[in-house]
C-alpha cells in the first residue's frame, strides 16, 4: 500500500498546540497520585532535589531541542525529526521507536491512572469488592476510546485541554488555600525512616515522567502553524511553569498540619491527600485529576502515532502505516498504538511502567542533548539556531541523564542503549538512503580539515610514508583482482582512490557520472573492499590520466603511486609506457600489474612472494615495503618473501648478498636471500627457472626512452608470464629510505 498524502488540516499555534500539551502531562498523574507518596517516603528536602535535578535535565534538554528545533524546517515526527536529520536516517530511526514506545506505554501509564480514580467511587456495598481484573479492564476501555476519539479529529482533543487546564490551576489554587487556612507546622524535612541511595533512586524513577511532558508537545511538531517558533516557547514555558508547580506543592503538603508524612505514604489513592486539604475538599480536585490524566493520555495517543507515520514515510517502519484519514489523522497508525498500549496494560503495576517511561525517556534525552553538543562544536555553516547554547551544557545534560539511568537501574540502562544499538545496526544494514545533510558528515569534515591543516603543516618523513594509491579501471568487476591488490598494499593503512575515465564526447554517460560513481561503490562491497571512487571526465586517455594523477589528493594526501593493469593490447601497452615515462617525471611512483591467473587471488592462502632486486634505478627500496604490506593481509601472512638477483661475478654476488641482509636487518622483514651468477643463460631464463611457482613476482619498471616503448612493451609481456601475478615497481619518490621507512 503506497503512503497517502495527508489532506490539509488545522493547524495550531503556540498555546494550544504545544504548551497545553506540555504542562497538562506535566501536571498530570505524577501530581495528584504519586507525589504525596513521593514526599512521603523522601520528605520535603530529598523531595525538592529529585524535582530540582529532574527540571535541571528536563530544563536543559529543553534548550537542546529548542536549538536544534529553531536550526531547522521543523516537519511532523517531533523528535525523531530532528534526530534523524542531524544524526542520519539510522540513529533517528532507533531514536523514533524508542520515542514510539515511550509514548506507547504512556498511554497506559495515564489511563492506568485515571482508572485509579474511577475505583475511589467502586460502591462496595452493592457490589462487593474491586475483581482483580476490574483495573486491567477498565485500562483497556479507556484506551480504547481515547483511541477511537483521537481517529477522528486531534482538534477535538486539543479544545478539552483548554477547561482542563483552568481546573488544573484552580486545583492548586484550592490546595494552596487550604493548606494556609489550616493549621500549619514547621516543614517536614525528614521522612520517617532514613533514606538509604537505592531507595532515593527508586522514587526517583516514580517521580521523573511527570516531567517528560514537554516532548509531548515536541510530537506535534507536523500539526504546528510555525513549529520553529512554537516549540521553544510552548516547550520552555511549560517545563518552567511544571518546575514552580513541583516546588509549591511539596511545600504545602510539608507544613500542613492536617497530614503527616506516614499518611502520605499510606494513602492507597494518592489523591485522597489532596482532597484533605484541598479548599471545598474534591469538588475541584477530582475533576482536575481527572481531566488532567485523560488530557495526557490524550496527547500520548497523538504523538505517538505520528511518530510511527513519520517513520513510515520515511521508510523505517510498514509502507501501510502512513496511511491517513480523510481529517488527516494517521488512522492505522493510532489503531496500532492503542493496541499495543492495551497489550501493555497486562502489565497491571503503575509504578513498574512508570520505571519503563523514565528509562525510554532518558535515553532519548541522552540523544537531543548529543545531538545538540555535536552540532554546537562541529559548527557547519547551516547551524545558525535562534536559541544558541554552549555545547557543554548540553553534554552535561546528556552526562547527567546517563549517570541517572545508571543509578536508577544499570540493568534497564544497558538494555534501552543495547536495544536501540540493535535496531541502529538494523536499520544501517538496510543501507537506507536519506535525502538530507546530517552532523556526522560535518563532524567527520571537521576531523578532517583538522587532519589536513596539521598535517600541511608537517613534513612528510619517510617514517610516515603511506600508500596513496590511485587506481585507474573501466569497470571494477572485470578488473577487481587489481583493485584487491591495490588495498592489499594499503593494508589499512594507506588510502585507495579508484578513477574511471568518461570521454567528454559521450553526452550519454556525461548524465550519469552520480550513477556511475555509485554503481562503482556498489560493486566494492561484496568484496568487503573500502576506497574511494569518482567519475573523471577527460579529452583523451594520456592528457586526462596525466593530469588527473598529478593533480590528485589534497594536501598532506597527495597520491603518490598510480596503479595500473597490464593490457591485453600491445598498442595499449605501448601507450601505457608512454604516460608512466611522463608520470615519472612528476614523481609519482608507477606499479603496473599483470594478472595471468585471474582466480589466483580468490585464493585463501599464498605461499611465495618472490622480489627481484634489479639495483640500477634504486627500486629495490618500494619493492621490498610493497613485498612487506602484501604479507601483512591475511591471505599472505603464511607466504615467504624471497628476495633474488642476478649478477656477473662472485665478488658482486657476495657484495649484493651482503647488502641485502643489510637492509633486511636495519628493516627487521624476514625474508631469504638468493643471489644468481649469470651464464649463458639470460636474466629472462634465470626468472623463468627460479620463479614459475611463485604466487607473485615483484621486478623493477625502467623509465623507456621516446622510441623504445614498443620494444620494452615485448620485454614487459615476456617477463610478466613466469608467474600467477607480476607486479612491475618503479620508485620515483622513495630513495634508500627502507630503514627509516620500517623503524
């Protein structure tokens, strides 16, 4: 089923749309039934920490989200939103589920709570006692109709937030007259038994989702007139206005003398302190609770919902789930959520699922908060927020929310950050494609132009000398033996630059050079290979390879060997040797490969390496470091490098051998030493006999002279049959500099 595109619907503005959202989950269930048991068991001082510590992070988030909120054009998702456009399309997606689910067993949590209030008025007398089952049922009626409600219109719900919010205020004004009506004491400082750290955190965690409210707010972001402006103001008004509300009224109920704290904590219905001391009794209180509880519950089957449409539209959850109705609603998306949240009230522990909230909520808070740092100190020129915060604030808020996972339960803590680990992994395997910038490709600039600058100003020693490779290829499959070997000499450890040549003639292919360039990272991954590739558009073969591989790297990343595959054309050849002589001059070493067993290098295993040290034109030293990196892959790490040569007399012979264990022992490569007297035979004959088995052949590349490329070509073609592969290296940068190069 394809996504339906939402028909145009009411939009909302600041008041209605973020801040009654916010602050009436806020004040909602938290307050009126557990904050008396709250302040019961932690008494007034231990009370108003956890409230000034749950505001300070909930507070600083808030900015966070504002920041990041105010930087971009704000569409539906909320969280997930932003998440997924700073952080990428897979992080938002573990981020939005997990944001999904939170809201999900809100739901619950909040009907859980208004069913709490309906059984205060169970008639016992007639009927008997509560059925156990009464509580789980009832949950799921309430889900049920606040589902059906929020199917049809979410301006339905959002206009009985308004007498809502006035019983809300009316409710506090009503505690606090009673509380200064009645007779007062000194404030209630210490609980009735000493609280030991564990427990602090166990209350803690009752307490924290009255103030993840103002992300309900957040999740209307898609329903919004100007979400960039909304948002910051809706969502920092009402977690201030929550802050006040919590300090007030612990303060109340620790003065008064009309309850003690062992009442608090053993009032079975967290109300019924309310009601105690409360001007009028329940008159107000009740209808605020209740309306308070079933507007959050309210918001939660909004915002959920259209957290899991968003990830549908973009691709992370069922095509199906996009759908929307005719106001607009994203129908089976909220049916979904009200069944899972039924599923959920099997549960049947208010506090167990209040423990689950905070958990889910915190994670996310640790995200926004990271997000915001990240963008804050990667400063891409497209992060210009309204609302700027220094980036250790928001580190701090995600430390802080961290550090209270831990201490609410590591257990939970390694379970949130492993799940979403996995649906990461998950959704990265995928490989779904986003369509906009996020902050790790500005982080990863940032680390580079860092990299770079430093590095410019460095002088490249041949202790760090790396393999700069730039490969030149048709087509990768045909030609993937040479790019293997090419990340074999890197080893990890240099960089590989694979280039293919469009001729600027070819109109055709001109249009699809992205598609090209694609195609070619597409065809690396089966082989687990990583490089880069690009499309060059050129005039002809020997201008355009010339001038793309010396102008080719950036800074202290200048390519510094070109790598080449032996064709199968002589006129090719020729031409090759051609633009290595000009390349040389450029001072770029050349390795020109010629494969004559092309499945060779499917094998799991080599055995010899074998290195022909010529001595003429100083090759000897990057024939040996190639040998050397080549033996470090896993595919020859059980090989022997053999080193050979050929020479006229037995004092050279002695004097070679000797200058080779030389530079093999200030170098540390083991390797075996095999220097040859020539005879009758020629060189050709001696690299025939000797080397025919071996599983690689290295063998210096000369410089040809205008004229001799045809000749030499002959030459190259005779040499390079004696062997599975054979590697022809010409050093034009690296001069006796193999001991510093290998210390």
């Amino acid at each position: 089923m394809q996504a339906d595109t939402p028909p145009k619907r009411q939009k909302f503005g600041t008041f209605s749309g973020v801040f009654l959202p916010s602050v009436l989950t806020v004040l909602g269930l938290i307050l009126y039934l557990r904050f008396g048991w709250v302040l019961g068991n932690l008494g007034l001082g231990y009370t108003l920490l956890a409230v000034l510590l749950a505001h300070s992070i909930t507070f600083i988030t808030g900015l966070s989200a504002s920041a990041i909120v105010t930087n971009i054009d704000m569409g539906a998702g909320g969280a997930y939103y932003f998440v997924s456009r700073s952080l990428g399309i897979e992080t938002g997606g573990a981020i939005g589920l997990a944001f999904y689910i939170s809201r999900t067993l809100s739901l619950t949590f909040y009907s859980f709570g208004f069913v709490e209030i309906l059984l205060m008025f169970w008639p016992v007398e007639s009927w008997g006692p509560v059925p156990v089952f009464a509580p789980v049922l009832l949950t799921a009626f309430v889900i049920l109709i606040v589902t059906l409600i929020a199917t049809r219109s979410a301006a339905l719900l959002l206009k009985f937030q308004i007498p809502v919010f006035v019983l809300v205020v009316l409710s506090i004004l009503s505690l606090m007259f009673g509380t200064l009506s009645s007779g007062l004491e000194m404030p209630k400082f210490h609980p009735p038994s000493k609280v030991s750290f564990d427990q602090f955190w166990v209350v803690f965690a009752v307490f924290f989702p009255a103030v993840t409210g103002f992300l309900s707010g957040i999740g209307m972001s898609g329903d919004l007139k100007d979400p960039g402006r909304s948002i910051p103001k809706g969502i920092l008004r009402a977690i201030l206005m929550g802050g006040i509300v919590y300090v007030i009224v612990p303060c109340l109920f620790a003065v008064t003398a009309l309850l003690s704290l062992e009442q608090l904590i053993q009032a079975e219905h967290g109300i019924e302190s309310w009601t105690k001391v409360a001007l009028f009794g329940g008159v107000l209180i009740f209808p605020a609770a209740c309306g308070a509880i079933l507007s959050s519950a309210m918001t939660s089957i909004m915002s959920g919902p259209r957290v899991l449409h968003s990830l549908a539209v973009d691709g992370l959850a069922p095509k199906w789930l996009a759908h929307t109705t005719k106001t607009g609603e994203p129908g089976l998306a909220t049916w979904l959520t009200g069944s899972i949240a039924i599923l959920a009230a099997a549960l049947g522990d208010l506090n167990l699922i209040a423990r689950f909230v905070t958990v889910l909520f915190l994670t996310l808070y640790v995200v926004i908060n990271l997000v915001t740092a990240l963008e804050k100190l990667v400063s891409e020129p497209s992060y210009r927020p309204r609302i700027d915060i220094p980036w250790y604030v928001s580190l701090f808020g995600a430390l802080a929310a961290l550090i209270v996972m831990y201490f609410i339960s590591p257990i939970a803590l390694v379970l949130a950050l492993g799940g979403e680990a996995a649906i990461y992994i998950y959704f990265r395997k995928r490989a779904l494609e986003q369509q906009w910038g996020d902050v790790y490709a500005g982080f990863w600039m940032r680390i580079a132009r860092f990299a770079l600058l430093r590095m410019n100003h460095k002088k490249i020693s041949p202790r760090n000398w790396r393999p700069l490779i730039l490969v030149f290829v048709r087509d990768i499959p045909s030609r993937i033996e040479l790019v293997k070997l090419a990340a074999s000499f890197g080893q990890n450890k240099g960089v590989l630059s694979i280039a293919k040549l469009v001729d600027s003639k070819d109109k055709d292919t001109l249009g699809r050079r992205r598609a090209l360039q694609e195609k070619m990272m597409r065809d690396l991954k089966p082989y687990g290979l990583e490089a880069f590739c690009e499309v060059d558009v050129v005039d002809s073969l020997h201008s355009g390879i010339l001038a793309i591989s010396r102008g080719h790297g950036i800074a202290g990343l200048k390519t510094n060997t070109v790598m080449f595959g032996w064709s199968g054309k002589k006129e090719s050849n020729i031409n090759q040797l051609r633009i290595i002589r000009d390349l040389g001059l450029s001072g770029k070493n050349i390795i020109l490969a010629k494969f004559n067993d092309h499945d060779a290098w499917k094998m799991p295993q080599h055995k010899e390496i074998h290195l022909w040290w010529g001595g003429r034109q100083n090759n000897g030293d990057l024939l040996l470091i190639l040998a050397y990196m080549l033996r470090l892959n896993r595919e020859w790490e059980q090989s022997e490098i053999k080193i050979q040569a050929v020479v006229d007399t037995i004092s050279e012979q002695k004097k070679l051998s000797r200058g080779i264990q030389k530079s093999l022992e200030k170098s540390r490569i083991l390797a075996s030493v095999e220097v040859h007297i020539k005879g009758l035979e020629g060189f050709r004959d001696i690299l025939r006999a000797n080397s025919h088995n071996a599983d690689i052949i290295f063998l210096g590349l000369k410089n040809t002279d205008p004229g001799e490329e045809a000749e030499h070509a002959e030459k190259l073609e005779d040499m390079g049959s004696n062997a599975q592969t054979v590697v022809f290296v010409q050093n034009n940068s690296l001069k006796n500099t193999l001991p510093a190069l290998l210390s």
